[in-house]
C-alpha cells in the first residue's frame, strides 16, 4: 500500500469560478517556455509523483439522495521517505443525515493504521483512544468501518488526484491568480471517467468507478505554480439530481513533516468481527 488517497474525492467535485485574464489559444508561459495546457496538465501530474512530503486541505460535499447527501472535511500530512506515513484528520464526517461525533483521525505508520473515532470505539466495545489495525486486516471481515474511513479519506492523495486530470482532451488556461500568496496558473477542463479510471493502480479502479458511476465526465479546476506543482484542484460533476463537489489545497511540498503513532498505553486492538459489518 503505497498512499492512503482518494477513493470518495476521486469520486468528488467542487464548483469554482473561473476568474483572472485568459491566455490566448490555451497555452500557457511557464518561465521562458510555453506550454500547451495538455502539456502544462501533464507536467504537473509528474511534478506531483516527485513530492515526498507535503499538506493537504480537503472538504469534499456530496448531494443526491438521503443517503449520499454529505460532507467531509479535513486535513493530511503525508511523507514517503524515509519510510511511508500519513496523518488524517476528519473534522467533520457526515452522510445520510449522521454525524460522527468529534470526527476521526487516523495515522499510518509502518504496516499498521492508528484509528481514533469515538463512534469506531462504541462499535468496536474499545476502551483506548486509538484503536490498532494492521494493513494486512483492514479488508478483512468485521474491518468494514476502518475501510469505510480511510475510503473516506482517499481524497487527500496529490500524485492520485492531478494524475485524473491527463485524461481530459479539452483542458484550457484559463488565467493566474494566486493561491495560499503564491502565483499560479488556472487551468480548466472536464475528463471521461472511464478513461480516466484507466489511469490508477487496478487495486483502485474499482472504488473509483463505482464512486463516480453516476458521472461520465467530471469538471475540473488546476491552479499549478512557476514548478508546475499544484497548489489547488476542484473536481465536480452532477448526475441523475446528485452532484459531488471537492476542493482540495496542497502545501509545504517536500518539507520536513512530523508523523508519530499514538502512546501505546493509548492504543488498543479491535476485538475480530467488532468493526461494523
């Protein structure tokens, strides 16, 4: 398992406007070179596999039916070396008109994921703050509200995300402004799911069409900057009177990120068959 990424935000979208003076026939001037927004897009897909650490600022909101109407909101420190480790905040969790109370967090450290959600506790009859799940055991049967949770979380993932986005064949710049004091270039454009899901690992591809079956296009927002890293992506879509809308913000790109398992005296194990079935 190489990243904890998008499986619920790949499947999601946010709606931004697009502002900022437009480029003529959608190139783009990155340094001294020009590029093609295609080529621009493409870029930064591999820009975005070369960031070992980075931040990210997720809120994902879903409507449709009761029970897909939702929101999630969030936060995630990622670093691959020296050894993969991610730390995932969910302030807020809600779907169907539920909350989970207090949110969730989540650490992935070595081959074992830390999971604290006061509801994950009440199902599971665990008495610690954190709960302790193997990578190995977290599809296993009874593990169903540990996936469930880091499916939630899947929206976080930068190389995952931007590497959508080369499948559109419309893309466009579309003008600069500045993201989190930094200048960017915008870029706009919709992908074919289908082709799109041709992109990811196959362990994925799965999760990703079924998240997204009800779209067959999503429409997407790129802000890059001068390194052609993506400091800002929307994705949305809207189908059969259901929309999903996510607006993720990237940050601290290879930058030093603190990343710990909780206390031991803090952890506890989810007794076999008590994750939710």
């Amino acid at each position: 398992m190489r990243r904890l990424a998008p499986a619920l935000a790949l499947g999601a979208a946010a709606l931004v406007a697009v502002a900022g003076c437009g480029t003529q026939q959608g190139t783009v001037a990155l340094g001294n070179v020009k590029l093609a927004a295609a080529d621009a897009v493409q870029q930064s897909a591999q820009k975005a596999e070369t960031v070992t650490s980075y931040s990210a600022d997720v809120v994902l909101d879903a409507k449709g039916d009761e029970k897909s109407t939702g929101k999630v909101q969030g936060s995630m420190l990622y670093q691959s070396q020296p050894e993969l480790a991610v730390d995932i905040r969910l302030d807020t969790i809600a779907f169907g008109g539920q909350n989970v109370p207090g949110g969730a967090r989540a650490i992935l450290s070595g081959e074992t994921v830390y999971v604290k959600s006061e509801m994950l506790n009440r199902i599971g009859g665990v008495t610690t703050p954190w709960v302790r799940v193997p990578i190995s055991k977290v599809d296993a049967q009874g593990q169903t509200e540990i996936r469930k949770f880091m499916d939630q979380a899947r929206q976080f993932d930068l190389a995952g995300t931007v590497k959508l986005l080369t499948a559109s064949k419309d893309v466009k710049a579309v003008g600069t402004e500045a993201v989190g004091g930094v200048d960017t270039t915008h870029y706009s454009g919709t992908f074919p799911v289908a082709e799109a899901a041709q992109l990811v690992d196959p362990a994925e591809r799965q999760k990703l069409q079924e998240s997204l079956s009800h779209a067959k296009n999503v429409t997407f927002d790129l802000w890059a900057d001068a390194q052609s890293l993506p400091r800002k992506v929307t994705l949305s879509g809207s189908e059969k009177n259901a929309t999903f809308n996510l607006t993720a913000l990237f940050k601290g790109f290879n930058e030093p990120v603190n990343i710990a398992a909780p206390p031991a005296d803090q952890v506890g194990d989810l007794p076999e068959g008590r994750g939710g079935n």
